[in-house]
C-alpha cells in the first residue's frame, strides 16, 4: 500500500514509460498472489493456479501491453454485472432499470442477503449479487442467452467468448444462496421475471469465458463512451456509460469498494474468477487476471498491480 501524497511527473505519452510502469505494476501483482487465495465455494473455481497473474492494457488505437497470463480464459463471474446493468440501460432505459435496483454501496459482501431483509426490498445495486439477480430478471422478460451472449462479445470486442459449461454446471449445482436471494425478491414482490429462469441466466453470466484482453477491450469500449474504437460502432449510449463508470466506481469491488476507490480511483469491477477491469476514460481499457483473492474476495494481483500503475501514472479519477 502507499501512504506517500508523493507522486512523479510524468508524461502519459511516452510509451517506453508506460510500458516500464506497467512492467513493475505486473511483477508487484505477481508478488502479491501469494497473499491471495482461489476461490472455492463454486468447486470448479478451485482448479485455478494461485500464482497464474496477467495485465493487458489497450489504448484507442489498438496498442496492447501485454504481460503475464493474458490469453488463458476464465469465468467472468461478477464483471459480467456490467454488462448485465449496460444490456438494462440499453434496452429498458434509465428510469425503469432504477425502478427496480438502487444506486448505493451495500458495505456489505457481494452475496450477502443481510440488507435486502433488514433494510430494503429493492436491492441496494446492480454490481451485487442481489441486484445483477434483480437486473437479470428484468432482462429474461425479452432476452435470451445467446441476446446475452451476443451482447457480450459486442462489449468485450471478442467473439470467442464462450460459455464455460464447467463452470456454469458447478455455479448452477451450489448455487443454493443466489436462489435464495431470487425467491426472497419474489417473496417480497419485487423480482421482475421467472425465478428459475432469472438464475439459469445468471449463471451462464457468470460462467462466460474471458481473459485479461477480453476485459481490456471492455474497459476500452467504457472510456471511449460506449463505441467500439475500433470499428465505430455504438454499443451502448455514452450518458448509459457515465451511470455505469459512477456505479463501477462507488460499487465494483464488493465491500472494499471505498478503500479501492481512494488507493486506485479508476471505475473497475472485479469478480471471483480472478478478473478486474478497469477503464480509464478517453485513454484505457486495463484487463488483469489473477485468481488468488484476498479476504473480500477481489484479486490481491489485481488490486496490487493497478495500484501501482494509478499511483505512478496518475490514474485517479480526482488525480
Ligand atoms: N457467480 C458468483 C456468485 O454468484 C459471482 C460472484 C462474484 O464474482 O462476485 O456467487
């Protein structure tokens, strides 16, 4: 952690820079895996490598820096939340999608049911598991997985995404706590759409296949206002992509959410396959893998590694 004010000048265009920062931000991830630990109440998160690490960063035109594990897949887990609330804003808009999820930090761990019995029935935000439950139950009304599916790739720039069956299958098999999340929903009258239907879709979310490129593109396509740089095609409206780079940044890392937003300060989410993405506007989508994850479940790699890039390159978003 760095608890200096202190900060370098520097130059974001020169690349040979860049590239020595993120080289160091890479083997300080590295490092830190072995503070972390995989995931494993879903038993098929448990066959990852521990000390597996990657970071990919792209800009506007293509350039890619690449270090580590970028290229293997892994189960998107919660960064599909994003794209879940951006396929919601999209296609029910801003009013009915905020309708039925709110708009603040839980504090509280991403699975937990303890708020949505104690202090409200609408679920507190649609980067938890409660509210992507919420949001995906609206979806399931007028998408089905391959709308999803399709709507991913778009997103991710990456038409290799894929569902991992393995995943999904050990997801659906232990996945008792979602479902009791959906049918309290139920319970109480707010879940929009079929319980068992909303947590099929949920799950084959959850159980896409990406790497630290696929999450890279994904940023990128967020800081470029929600077109694809590349092709200059409108995936999602840019005044969408500011309601979900501000829920990113006050609700992307669960319940250290706050301190991720002091430490590091760029809109990110992460989930407990081992992926965050992070998007630095008009500049960077940033992608990194690593499974090994700390006691909030976000990747100790990750976290480490776009600390020291946002630290050295003057990322924050108040910088
Ligand atoms: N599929 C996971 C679950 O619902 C997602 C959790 C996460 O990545 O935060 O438990």
């Amino acid at each position: 952690m760095y608890f200096t004010y202190e900060q370098p000048e520097f130059d974001l265009n020169d690349l040979d820079e860049i590239r020595r920062v993120i080289a160091e931000a890479y083997e300080n991830g590295r490092e830190h895996t072995s503070t972390g630990k995989v995931a494993d109440y879903i038993p098929e998160l448990a066959k990852a490598n521990a000390s597996d690490f990657g970071i990919c960063v792209k800009n506007m035109s293509g350039e890619k820096l690449s270090f580590g594990e970028t290229e293997k897949r892994f189960s998107i887990q919660s960064i599909s939340k994003v794209i879940n609330l951006a396929a919601s804003l999209k296609f029910l808009g801003f009013r009915e999608t905020f309708s039925h999820v709110k708009m603040e930090p839980s504090g509280d761990a991403f699975n937990s049911i303890l708020k949505l019995d104690l202090a409200s029935d609408l679920p507190f935000n649609p980067m938890i598991n409660a509210g992507a439950i919420q949001v995906m139950s609206m979806l399931s009304n007028f998408m089905d997985y391959d709308d999803l599916l399709s709507f991913s790739r778009a997103f991710c720039m990456d038409d290799k995404i894929m569902l991992n069956e393995e995943v999904y299958c050990s997801e659906r098999d232990t996945g008792d706590r979602n479902r009791a999340i959906a049918y309290l929903l139920k319970s109480k009258g707010v879940l929009q759409g079929d319980p068992d239907k909303t947590l099929d879709l949920y799950f084959k979310m959850c159980s896409l296949n990406v790497n630290a490129e696929s999450l890279a593109n994904m940023g990128l396509l967020i800081a470029n206002g929600g077109t694809n740089p590349f092709t200059g095609k409108h995936i999602i409206h840019p005044g969408y992509i500011r309601t979900i780079r501000s829920l990113m940044y006050t609700c992307g890392l669960y319940d250290e959410s706050g301190e991720y937003g002091v430490l590091v300060g760029i809109p990110s989410k992460s989930g407990v396959g081992g992926g965050i993405v992070a998007s630095v506007k008009e500049r960077w989508g940033i992608g990194t893998y690593g499974p090994a994850l700390n006691e909030k479940g976000n990747s100790a790699g990750g976290i480490a590694a776009l600390q020291h890039m946002s630290h050295l390159l003057r990322l924050n978003a108040f910088c």
